[in-house]
C-alpha cells in the first residue's frame, strides 16, 4: 500500500493541500493556517481530562484531514502525524501515561478508506515515543455521520456506543485526529472507563475552538 502511495507522488508531482499550488505538501501561505501550537483544555463532563491539541481546525486544516483520510495521501499522512506528536510531547510532559488507544472509525467508513486511519498514526507514535498502542475500543451499534449534527445530537448520537475490549493496567491517552464537541472523545472515555481503564489525557491533531 504505501509503496503504490508513495509511487503515485512521484508520478503526479506534489501539490499544496491547501490551495494545490505545484511543489509543496503545504505551502508558505496555507501552512500559516497549519502551523502547531499547543491548546489546552479540559473537557466539560465529569470526570475531567486534559485534552491537548495542536492545530487550530480551519478550511485548510479540513483539506489536510480529508486528503488522509479520505485520498490516502501520505503527504497529509505525515503533516498529521507531526501535529499529534507535537500534541502528545506535551501531554506526556505534563501528565505522564502509559499507553496509546486510538478512536476507531465506524466499521463501513474504515471498509471504504481500507484502513483504520488513527490506529495507523498511533503504532507510528508508538514507534516514537516507545509506548505501547491498542485497538481497545469498538463500536457496539450503528452512529449516524456526526458532521451535520449540532452539539447535543452529537453527544446523544455516540452515547454508550463503544465499548472496551480488554483490560489494560495503567493509565491511557486517547488519540484521535480532531476535537470538535469532545463527543467523541467523551464516548471513549466512558468505554475506557467502564472496563476498568484509567484515562491521563486525550491528543489530537486539531481542534475546532470554541468547542461547539
């Protein structure tokens, strides 16, 4: 897969994911709106966790994380990867863990792509960082697509919706590409939680601030 990926972007040479100008993944223009940061914040259900995140999500932001997950780009790939690692140097720093569990997408949406995009980026922080990755969480019944959902049907839709496969002993970082209501987030959490998982802290790449 990544050597046909990686063929592809030789053959048809590099543009910015941005606004496709020839020459660059990312160029000096749009990578003003892809620059990492840090942001922190606690997410508003009890019991709190720190949420780190390093992009603030924008129109280029959203053409970035299309083009990984839905084109397979490894340009955009990589751009991801290094605003996760930013996120998770931070959260390790302050808060300590033990252990990466990534978000998996919906069974049908990781058919479509032909991978689980976020466990892909987290066995590369693993690499890394030398913690240990899991695939500890699974959907348990249907979600709608949260994308044209407002906040509370966010939450109602994703409600006890994952579950915790296994039993791991220490404390998790949970990973994930964007924050936008902490929807997500909190569902897996409370799966986490639920089967007995203590959680330090969530990362991801971007995130859509304020939290709506």
């Amino acid at each position: 897969m990544r050597s046909i990926r990686a063929l592809q972007e030789i053959i048809f040479p590099s543009r910015c994911l941005g606004c496709g100008q020839l020459g660059l993944e990312i160029c000096s223009s749009c990578r003003k709106s892809w620059h990492p940061h840090i942001y922190r914040q606690w997410s508003q259900h009890l019991p709190t966790y720190p949420i780190y995140s390093a992009v603030t999500y924008s129109p280029i932001a959203g053409k970035v994380l299309l083009a990984a997950k839905e084109n397979n780009l490894a340009i955009a790939d990589q751009l991801i990867y290094k605003a996760l690692f930013h996120s998770l140097t931070f959260s390790l720093r302050e808060n300590g863990g033990d252990f990466l569990v990534s978000i998996p997408s919906r069974k049908s949406v990781a058919r479509t792509r032909g991978r689980q995009f976020i466990s892909i980026l987290a066995s590369q922080l693993s690499e890394e960082t030398g913690l240990p990755a899991y695939e500890n969480l699974e959907h348990t019944r249907r979600v709608r697509d949260q994308s044209s959902l407002d906040a509370k049907s966010r939450f109602d839709n994703l409600d006890g919706s994952m579950k915790s496969l296994n039993f791991l002993s220490g404390r998790a970082i949970v990973i994930d590409d964007l924050v936008t209501t902490g929807a997500t987030l909190q569902e897996a959490v409370r799966a986490l939680r639920n089967g007995g998982i203590e959680v330090a802290a969530a990362v991801t790449a971007c995130v859509a601030e304020p939290l709506r």
